[in-house]
C-alpha cells in the first residue's frame, strides 16, 4: 500500500518541496520560479487558476511526466 503525503494549503511550497529531489525543476515546470518558494500552495494555486489539491498532487509527485502539463489539465 502506498501512502500519499497531502499539504494543507497553507503550507509554504518551501516546506512541501524542502526534501525532494528534483523540486526545483517541478516548480519551474509547474510554471513556478524559486521566487515563489514562500509562497503558500493555496496561494500559488490562486495565481495559476488551479486547485490547491491539484498543484500539491503535481509538485509532490515523482517526475514521471512534466508538472506542466499536468497543471494546465486542472486549469478550467
């Protein structure tokens, strides 16, 4: 069984992505710069026009596709 790790949208995108390899890159796909590592999920997702849950998932998820593309499929 695999457990999913899930953020609150108030964590800080810095404190989701802090021990992941390759985070950064995910962020700069998901259309996010190291600028907005302060951000707040729910506050990025508020500025991308997406789900908190739906940018969350995308981030945290091991690279098996490009997070940008996986955003703009949550994008209404």
């Amino acid at each position: 069984m695999e457990s999913a790790v899930r953020y609150p949208a108030n964590a800080s995108i810095y404190e989701a992505l802090r021990n992941r390899p390759g985070a950064l890159v995910r962020l700069q796909e998901a259309g996010l710069s190291r600028e907005h590592l302060e951000y707040r999920i729910g506050d990025a997702a508020r500025m991308l026009g997406v789900p908190a849950e739906r940018l969350a998932e995308v981030l945290l998820r091991e690279r098996s596709g490009r997070a940008e593309e996986q955003v703009a499929e949550a994008r209404p």
